[in-house]
C-alpha cells in the first residue's frame, strides 16, 4: 500500500465510516478523533486514539467537576492486514 495521510475530518460520513470499519478490521479498537491525521505506511496504518475504548466507558471515566478536560491521545501503530478498498486521498 502507497504512503499516504487521509484527515478524517475532510471525509464524508460514509467514507469516515467505511475508513472506520477498514480501521478496525486491522485492529484498532479504540474511539478516534474527528480531526485526526491518519498515515498510511506501507505494511503500518498510524492513528491517533484517545486512550477510551467505548462511549459507555467515555460516560464514566469523565470527570465532571472539570469542565474543559480532554481525554489523553495516543498514537497507535497497527499492521495492515486488509488493504484498503477506496482511495480517500
């Protein structure tokens, strides 16, 4: 697979949601960013996360005395095992 950045945020909905999917179907399992900046890399897709896995967890986990806290961003390396259908450049 060709090097490439797709920003999530220039996406439609349904290309954002099929890139989703290709995202989870080589691993990812964890809620990414609307403005993250996703790199492909020959064998290796690089995706920022936040460090939440489900929107209940989100619900629980967040503090609610603290108005203007964010969950923390860690960036993950996943190997493609499925190549990706589209082009979303």
């Amino acid at each position: 697979m060709k090097p490439r950045t797709v920003l999530a945020m220039h996406l439609t909905l349904d290309q954002r949601e099929a890139f989703i999917h290709w995202l989870q179907a080589n691993g990812c399992r964890w809620q990414v960013p609307a403005e993250a900046r996703i790199i492909t890399t020959g064998n290796y897709v690089i995706v920022p996360c936040w460090n939440i896995r489900t929107i209940k967890q989100a619900r629980t986990l967040w503090p609610k005395n603290i108005r203007d806290w964010q969950p923390t961003v860690k960036v993950r390396r996943f190997k493609i095992r499925h190549p990706l259908s589209q082009d979303f450049s």
